[in-house]
C-alpha cells in the first residue's frame, strides 16, 4: 500500500529492487537501487539532483500509473474477471 501512496505524491521515488516492490517499480516511473549495494542508493540520489526533468517525468509517470492501473476499482474488476 506504502507504494502506491509514495506513487500518488508525485514525487519522485528512490525504490529497491526486492519483492513486489519491484514488481511495481521500473525505471520508467522511478529509480530502482540494489539494497545489498550501498553505492547505487547513492547514485539514485545523485540521479534526482542532477537530473531533474528526468526525475519530474519518472514521478509524472508514477502518478498516472497509479490513477489508472492500481486503484479500487481495477483491481475489483480484475478480481471479478479472475473469479468469472
């Protein structure tokens, strides 16, 4: 759930690449870093700071993904869909 508010600030995200985290992170609508190296968490910042239209059209991205692919609604339709 934390995703998809960090998603919904429009904000841009620094995630990790773990589990279903990294299922809905990509490099289009964030910066993915490697928890067991500490160095790419450092590059990701540096990222945001040195590029920031990029970083504005990764959080841009994050922000219509999140309104039109992970809301209550989509998710109900594809459990109903699943369940037919």
């Amino acid at each position: 759930m934390k995703i998809f508010e960090y998603m919904a600030t429009g904000v841009p995200i620094l995630g990790s690449n773990i589990g279903s985290i990294s299922e809905v992170l990509n490099p289009s609508n964030s910066i993915i870093f490697d928890p067991e190296n500490q160095k790419t968490i450092g590059s990701g910042f540096r990222y945001f700071t040195n590029n920031r239209v990029e970083s504005k059209k990764k959080s841009d991205a994050a922000l219509l993904e999140v309104r039109h692919l992970y809301t209550w609604s989509v998710r109900a339709k594809s459990i109903l869909e699943f369940i037919k």
